[in-house]
C-alpha cells in the first residue's frame, strides 16, 4: 500500500486515475477499474444519445452502492464553448450525484461550484502554470498536469519539468501526472517528482475490456514511441495518434484557410464544433472492425506495452512493478 493525497481523498489502493478516453471508455471498463480499487473515468462524451448518459450514472451509482471495498468513479466534461451538450451533460451529471470530475479545454467555474453543492470533487487538465494558477484560484479540488507524451491532447512540457513546478507553486494541492505512463517504474518516477498520482491512458486501450477492435489493440501492442505523431486533423487541437497509413494520407496539419476560420472571432466557436464533430465520425469509423481509415489515439507509453490484460492484471501489474521499483532504490 502507498499513501498519497489522491489515494486519501478516494480511498483507493492505487494512485491510478484511468483515464477517460474517447470511444474507448465504457461503464464495464469504469466497474473493472472500480474492482481494482483505483479510480475509472469516462467522457460523457462517449454517450451522446438521448437518455444514455443518465442510464449509464445511474448503472454505475446502482453497482458503487451495492458492492463493497471498490474504487470509485468519475467523468470527464469538456468545458469549452465549442462541446455542445456540455451544459446537458452537466446537469445529468449533477442529477446522478456523479463524486468525481475531470474538466478539460475550458472554463472549470461551473463544474466546481455546483460539484461542491454536493460534495463531489474536480480535478481539471493543466498543461502549465498559468492554467493552473486559473483552476487553483477557482477552487479546484486537484490538478491533472498533462505532458509530452500523453495520448490524445498534450501537453508541450516533459513532466520532470511540470511536475516539479507545479509542486513548487502549489505545495499541498493534489497533482496528478498525465503522459507516458504504462508501468509501475514510470509512476514511481512521477511520485518522486512530487505527483499524487497518475492518470493512465494508453495501456489501458490493451485491455480484455476495452470496447474497441482488436485491429487497435494490437496497434497499441505493436507501435513503439516513434510510431506516436501530433495530428491537429482530428478536433483542431494538437492530438497524438498512432502514425497509421490513413493518418499519413490525410496529413497532420490544417490549411491556411481552416487555420483562419479557427481563430476569427466570428467564425471560431461554430468552426471548432464543425471540425470536432467530423473528427469524432472519423473517429468512431476507426474503432470498428475491418475499417481502413485508421485514426487512432495513444500515447508515447506505447513502447512499454507488450501484452493485453485484464484490467484487474494491469492493475496489478502496477502495484507488483511500483513495490519492486521502491525496494530497489532505483530512484
């Protein structure tokens, strides 16, 4: 067992966050996760149709309550204008009394005040100082500091830089590290740095329980660190991906014209919905079996990944690795 601030504030045994991803985090992922006594998170985004996402909380309330000694959950809301059911999303969310929240990609303001109306705690995406210094001052419960390396939108800054910053500027405030991490090595690391914890991504697209074709699984199996590209094709926000044939044929960067609809004043708000909504239909397209327009998101962990597992033995497989990694001394 190893103490830290996250693994207080939610009585979990781990301090693994799994990280909510887009068309890959399920509820059954989020139980798995909760069995393994860490925290599971998904996009609310994953459930977009009418009645879903209050069905998929109230299915997960209905199992937090009646199982015993399990992790806990939480949802991912992205806060910017551009999110169209962000506001729907929300007020199911604060209905079902969800306890935890993940913010990404805008203004956290809402989401704390009437997540503290019951309770419920928020961590938001930070990718530096200044983000961080807004959310702090607003009354977030923790950080998630996203670096190099993190699959999907990350950050411009190495971790062994971030974390220790952020540390510096905010002492007792919960820091959750994001980008790169897929052993128990690799979260020792980052709790030496002065994390809390880790949100883990990628290694858990290679699992038994992740919803998406095997073609991707096997993708994130196969691809090493150099195989991971910043594409900006797919909601207009630098994104990493694994560097498929299809990846390359579209290209990684937006023209000049799509470049100027996105930073108009006029234009922007209406210009990123366009864009975000074509990349999720590309995406969704990539995660079904046999299809060819492969757009996949990891991260830079991947060069760790050999293997899919359980959630239950990945898990495990931190907490083996981490307790090794300590009696060594290796850090």
């Amino acid at each position: 067992m190893i103490s830290t601030k996250l693994t207080t504030l939610f009585n979990i045994e781990m301090p693994i966050i799994m990280a909510p991803m887009f068309l890959v985090s399920d509820s059954n992922m989020v139980k798995a996760a909760m069995k393994s006594k860490i925290i599971g998170t998904f996009p609310t985004l994953n459930y977009r149709k009418e009645g879903e996402l209050d069905s998929i909380l109230k299915e997960l309330n209905s199992f937090k309550n009646e199982i015993e000694d399990l992790g806990t959950y939480g949802v991912n809301l992205i806060t910017q204008k551009s999110n169209p059911l962000y506001k729907k999303h929300l007020n199911i969310c604060i209905k079902n009394k969800v306890p935890f929240y993940i913010t990404s990609l805008g203004n956290p303001k809402e989401v704390i005040e009437k997540a503290h109306k019951y309770g419920a705690k928020v961590f938001c995406d930070v990718t530096n100082l200044k983000h961080a210094q807004k959310v702090f001052s607003l009354g977030a419960d923790g950080i998630i500091a996203v670096g190099q390396g993190a699959g999907g939108h990350a950050g411009p800054n190495p971790l062994h830089i971030l974390i220790p910053s952020l540390k510096q500027k905010f002492k007792d405030f919960p820091i959750i590290a994001a980008g790169g991490i897929s052993t128990g090595n690799g979260l020792h690391s980052v709790l030496v740095l002065g994390a809390d914890g880790a949100s883990v991504g990628t290694r858990f697209i290679a699992s038994h329980e992740a919803p998406v074709s095997q073609e991707y699984k096997d993708a994130v199996v196969n691809a090493k660190s150099e195989d991971i590209v910043m594409t900006e094709r797919i909601s207009g926000t630098p994104s990493t991906i694994i560097n498929t044939s299809y990846a390359k044929k579209i290209g990684y960067k937006q023209s000049w014209f799509e470049k100027l609809l996105s930073k108009n004043k006029k234009t922007k708000k209406y210009f990123k919905m366009l864009i975000q909504l074509k990349g999720m239909k590309k995406l969704e397209k990539s995660v079904v079996p046999g299809n060819y327009k492969n757009l996949w998101i990891a991260g830079k962990s991947v060069e760790f990944i050999n293997d899919i597992l359980s959630i239950k033995k990945i898990t495990q497989n931190f907490k083996n690795e981490l307790e090794e990694s300590i009696k060594s001394n290796r850090f």
